[in-house]
C-alpha cells in the first residue's frame, strides 16, 4: 500500500491521466474536422486528365473521411450563358431564381470547401466553368453591394483551384502568369464573396507528358490533396 502513498506516484498518475484526457480530446475534434467537400469540374472529355484529376482527388477525400459531392458541368449539360431575363434582375435578384441556379447555390451551402478543377483554355477558365460563377456566384446568395461597400456572405467556406496548363513552368513563372491568374480567382471572384481562396495549383507542362509521367503526377495531386485534407 505505501507505493500508493508516494507522492511521485500521484504526480505521474496525474500527468498519465491528463495527456490521456488531451490525446482523447484531440481525436475527438479531430473527428469533428471531417468536412463536406464539393468538387466542381469542367472538362467537355470524360477521358481527359482533368477527370482523372476529379477522380483521383474524390477518391482520397473519401478515403480520409469526407463526405464528397462532384458536380461535372459539361456531364450536367449546364447552362453557363446568363440570360437577358437574369441579367435585367441581375442586381436586386427580385422575382424567381432559376431551378438549375437554385440546385447549384443549395450545393454551395452544403459545402465547407469547393475544390474547382478546370484546364486552362486562353489563360482562363473553360466558358463553362466562367458561366458557372456568372451565373451561381450572385448578389443576395454570395455577396452584398450597396453604398456603405461589398460584403461577401460566403465567408464560412473555402475554395481551393487545381489547374491544368500546357504551357511549362519557365513561360509561366518569367512572365508572371500563375500570379495574374491566382489575383484574378482569389481577389476579383472568391475574395468579393467572402471566400479564402486555401491552395491554388497549377499543374504545368501536361500537353507535353508521357503517361507514365501523368501517372506520376496523379500520384502527387493525391499526396498533395490529403496534405490539404
């Protein structure tokens, strides 16, 4: 009984109990952290990289415990013009709000984190992903304009960017394109709507690369996606 009595035992029975305590509660919020993920895609070709891109990044989601929506536009057949009709009440958003917006906005809602996924076609996004945010990111749903400034009404989410380039990393990088097109996306879009733009990467050079070496890069975008998540 009197090992029960020594202070030295109460201490590192104390200390054992505490970092049981604090490991416990570390999983438990860890748990907590799981997050509704949804994947925006635009590539007119199911066989192209892009897809596999989406399909490596779902699956590893998935994997590490996220609940993963995709939303493939070309395969949804979405309408990426923003019509007449819309654009007359394009700034007060007064009447009825298209069906196909409404699903896309509720998807919004849904998520913690959009991961956009797209080639870059003339150093934009494909129309169809342009369309997308013309017509989903609108005032009253993504953010507030008025006389006292914008106020974004998105800011609980995240957006991350993986984009596809043919052009290699020496262009890009001499002539600053990467730095042009992240202020675009993070600052002129996602930042007017409140949103942290978390990671956006550009894959470069993949019109030049072999299939043994786009399997390579499947591999990093898949290490790199559970680094994310």
């Amino acid at each position: 009984m009197k090992k029960f009595q020594n202070p030295i035992f109460f201490k590192n029975l104390t200390v054992a109990f505490f970092l049981t305590f604090i490991f416990g509660f570390q999983h438990l919020f860890a748990e907590t952290k799981k997050q509704h993920v949804l994947i925006v895609l635009a590539h007119p070709n199911p066989g192209s990289f892009n897809h596999a891109i989406s399909k490596t990044v779902e699956e590893r989601l998935v994997h590490n415990g996220h609940q993963v929506r995709v939303r493939d536009l070309y395969k949804m057949e979405f309408q990426p013009v923003l019509s007449l009709e819309e654009w007359k009440r394009y700034e007060s958003q007064a009447g009825e709000t298209p069906a196909d917006v409404q699903v896309e906005q509720t998807e919004i809602q849904w998520a913690d984190h959009l991961i956009l996924i797209y080639p870059t076609w003339w150093w934009s996004p494909p129309a169809m992903m342009k369309g997308y945010l013309d017509r989903i990111f609108t005032p009253v749903f993504a953010f507030e304009a008025d006389v006292e400034g914008i106020r974004g009404k998105l800011k609980d989410k995240k957006v991350s960017i993986i984009q596809t380039t043919g052009a290699d990393e020496t262009f890009i990088k001499e002539n600053g394109m990467d730095e042009s097109v992240r202020k675009l996306m993070g600052i002129g879009i996602f930042g007017f709507c409140g949103m942290q733009v978390a990671h956006h990467e550009f894959l470069m050079g993949i019109s030049g690369k072999s299939y043994d070496e786009l399997k390579v890069v499947l591999t990093e975008v898949d290490a790199m996606v559970s680094e994310w998540f």
